[in-house]
C-alpha cells in the first residue's frame, strides 16, 4: 500500500495542497455553443495530514473544482476548500458563522448542487449543506432559512415538473428514523417525513418516482465499536455501552448528540457491514406520512446509487449499482469487491423485489438525463471500476453507456494510463432528445500527472472538446452542470 499504508492518501487519491485560480486555459476541440454556466464537483481533500491508519475515504474535507464555460470559451477553473470552522482554523482564516447540526460542523465533501440561484455543497450523515458563491468561496452553513430542522443528505433528487427538490437524511440521534424532506423552489423546506426504519442505516441514496419515494433500508449501520474508538480512552467503555443500546432505537436528545460529536469529532468513520441487520426496499406514497410505507425484503447487498426509478403499472422499475457487501472488510473506503449494474422489478401488489442482472462488469456513480428524474428513460451512464491484482477496486479509464430499450452497452475507452471520475450528462437545449448533449467530466492521465475537463458527444461517445489543466484534480465523488441561467 506504499508509505502511507492508506490507498486513499496515494497516487490520484492523494489530496492537492495548493488553492489555485486558471485562466487562458487551452482547449482541444471546440466547445459546444450551447454550454454557459459551470461544472463543479466535490470530492474529500484533506487540508491536514490524516492519520493513514484510521483515514476513511468519506471523511475527507471537501474540496470543490469548477470551470467556468460560456460561448464556447473557458473563464476560468478554480478548486476551494469547503471551509467549515475546523478547516478556516487550519488556514488561519475567520470562521464562517451559521447554523450547525448537533456541533456536525463538517466540510461538505460528496456533493454540489444549484437550486434556487444558489450553490451548495452538500454531506449526510447528520451535516448541513455549505452555500458557497458563483466563485465557490464559502459563505457558511445553511439551513435553508431555519426550515431545515436536522441534517441534510448528499444526494438530492429534482422534480423535472415542479423543480422541487426531494432528499432523504439520516443521522444516528433519530433513532430508528429517516426523514424525507421537500425542498421548494425558494430554497425552503416545504414538508418533511419521518419514516421509520429498521435500525440506523447509512442510507445515502433513495429513488424518486412521479407517485412514490424508494427507500433502501440495507445493513451498513451505525457501528458502536467503531464510533467508540473515537472519544477518550477513559470514556470509551461507557461510550460503546451507550452507542449500543440506544443509536438506532430511540431519538437522542440534541445536547446528548452534540457532545458525543464534541467527544467523538470526526475522526472514525463509524458505519460497517451488519450481517444482523434486514435488508429492504421501502415504498412510500410521495404525500404519505410515513405509516403507509411498504416494505420488502432482498437479498442482502448495498446501494450506494441508484441510477433512476419509474412506475410501470403496479411495478416500480428501479436500476441500481449493487455492492455485495460494504465497509465488511476494509474501513478506509469503498473496496468490498465489484458492484455490478441490476433492474430491480419492485412490484406492489405482490409485495416482492424481483432482481435482473443488467452488467456484471465493475462499475459505479450513474448519471441520466435529469429531465426524466422520476420517468420512463432509456440511458443511464456509469464508470468502470477495475480490480487489482491485490484485490482492490481501483478507478479505470473507461466510460460505460447503457440504453435499456435495446440493451445495447456501448463503451468509451479513456486508455490503460488513463482513470474516470463521474460524468454528468447536459442536453442540447430543453427539447432535445434524450441523449442529444454532452457528456461531462474529469479524466486523469497518470503518466501526465494531469487532468482534462472532457466533453463527449452523449450519442456517439465521440471526444467533442478537452478543456487541458495543468494540474491534477484527485479523485473525487459527484458533481453537477449548473446552468448560468441557474446560477
């Protein structure tokens, strides 16, 4: 594992150390007329060496990487930290003053999105989003003008007809609860669900239907061992015997979970694979009040990300990126052997899940075209993972496209020295075709050392442009096109 003896502190894992602002940056190609506005994406960085042997991928501080595009012309590219109050400490800078969760003060690393003419850096877990500028300078935390009343979730989900945007939190002082929130398009909660669930799950993703929410109550759960090893050694006996016997069975009172995260901190990450726990798909009416959820056993597996979801008569057809198993054996990321793309069949009279294997080969962070959230659609877009001859998942250069009408796979090939991070798709306009755009996102030349904004022709997985950094961008999580429009 090299000297760090932690895979996600090497090679393009390895954080940058510099904030940097790009100009006259080169382009190969020529970029599309119809492309104004930014792409960003957040992805962990720490700003401070981490301990190699306790550091998990996922608890990494956030940075965001932005390039500016209008009429066919680069602005500029530009990387900032996400600066929650221990991240401005560690750069000597004044905090951000705003209103945490439950002292959750963390550096929003997996998602950014644009809503409501904002932009925000999101996390889960019990953590609020972070506003940030145009520029992607911090402006603090937000709870959506005091509507939001706990957490937020990293991935949120738009209603192509309402623009609404629908999310599911979870955090480990609610109990056996997660909470289902609606966003209006004024950056206001507008209505929020409790649903109880088995235990504490870590559940980082739903699907959202045109009718229906898709919960996926799965067996990674908060790990009271785990969490322990965080606070003092005097206080960890008594803090396991506390996490056990009440995270995931009753709601913990917000002065309780503040000091246990002022004791705890953010120094484990504290969920693992739970062979105990039910695995279940769970469907709710969307204006449902959290009693009326079905739920269905499966096999058990982990979902980190759905790739969309749609009714179909009395049946749900959702597509997912199915883990066999998560943080079972390795507690620094994500690496518990390849996920495979399946359609789960969830059929609502029958009360069963009926599974069908899409594509066996390794592959994650799915992307479709957002106008169809919720709708019958026909591509999705994933990237390839590879597997090590040590066993470990590894990012590849490969780009995989999937029309689920003729069940074509059509691939684009970055190249052995070459690895793939999440690409978003862009239509051409608001009535083009379903894949008639582009297809965005950052690849990394190992040899170069360097990474290229690509665009790629969403039809023909053809390179349209490149837009040439001089510098890395590291491994990251997820991103989002934000229209100037939007901005």
């Amino acid at each position: 594992m090299g000297e760090t003896g932690n895979r996600y502190l090497q090679e393009n894992f390895a954080p940058v150390r510099q904030e940097v602002t790009l100009t006259q940056l080169p382009v190969a190609g020529s970029i599309p007329e119809f492309l104004d506005g930014r792409y960003v994406r957040n992805g962990p960085n720490p700003v401070l060496e981490p301990n190699p042997s306790t550091y998990h991928w996922f608890l990494g501080t956030g940075m965001v990487h932005g390039i500016r595009i209008r009429q066919g012309n680069v602005e500029w590219y530009r990387n900032r930290w996400v600066r929650s109050s221990d991240v401005a400490k560690a750069l000597g800078e004044p905090i951000h003053p705003g209103p945490v969760h439950a002292r959750f003060d963390f550096s929003a690393n997996t998602h950014v999105i644009g809503h409501a003419g904002r932009t925000f850096a999101t996390v889960e877990a019990g953590g609020r989003p972070y506003e940030l500028t145009e520029e992607l300078e911090t402006v603090g935390p937000c709870d959506f003008d005091g509507t939001l009343p706990g957490g937020y979730t990293a991935h949120t989900k738009r209603d192509p007809s309402t623009g609404e945007l629908h999310g599911v939190s979870y955090f480990f002082g609610w109990g056996n609860r997660v909470q289902y929130s609606v966003l209006g398009t004024d950056a206001r909660i507008k209505r929020t669900v409790d649903v109880e669930v088995s235990g504490s799950p870590m559940m980082h993703d739903f699907s959202l239907t045109e009718k229906h929410v898709v919960f996926y109550d799965l067996p990674v759960t908060f790990d009271a061992a785990m969490a322990s090893t965080s606070v003092p050694d005097a206080l960890s006996a008594p803090a396991r015997s506390v996490f056990s016997h009440v995270v995931g069975r009753r709601r913990i009172p917000k002065k309780v979970t503040a000091t246990m995260m002022r004791l705890g901190g953010n120094s484990v990450f504290p969920y693992s694979w739970n062979p105990d726990y039910p695995a279940r798909v769970g469907v709710m009416d969307r204006l449902g009040d959290g009693r009326d959820v079905k739920w269905m056993d499966i096999e058990p597996c982990y979902v980190f990300h759905p790739v969309n979801a749609y009714e179909n008569g009395e049946q749900i057809v959702a597509d997912v990126v199915r883990h066999e198993k998560m943080f079972a054996t390795d507690q620094s990321g994500p690496n518990e052997g390849a996920p495979t793309l399946e359609r789960w069949r969830i059929d609502l009279a029958a009360g069963k899940v009926f599974e069908e294997r899409i594509d066996d080969r390794g592959q994650e962070f799915p992307r479709h075209d957002e106008r169809l959230t919720g709708r019958c659609y026909r591509y999705g877009y994933t990237v390839g993972l590879d597997t090590t001859t040590d066993g470990n998942l590894d990012a590849s250069g490969t780009l995989y496209k999937h029309d689920f009408l003729t069940e074509r796979i059509d691939m684009r090939d970055f190249g052995s020295d070459c690895s793939v991070g999440e690409f978003v798709f862009v239509p051409a306009g608001g009535d083009a075709r379903e894949d008639e755009g582009v297809l965005m996102g950052f690849v990394y030349d190992s040899c170069a050392h360097r990474s290229d904004l690509v665009l790629l022709d969403a039809e023909t997985l053809e390179i349209v442009a490149e837009v040439l950094l001089p510098i890395r961008v590291p491994h990251g999580l997820h991103g989002s096109w934000i229209p100037a429009e939007a901005s």
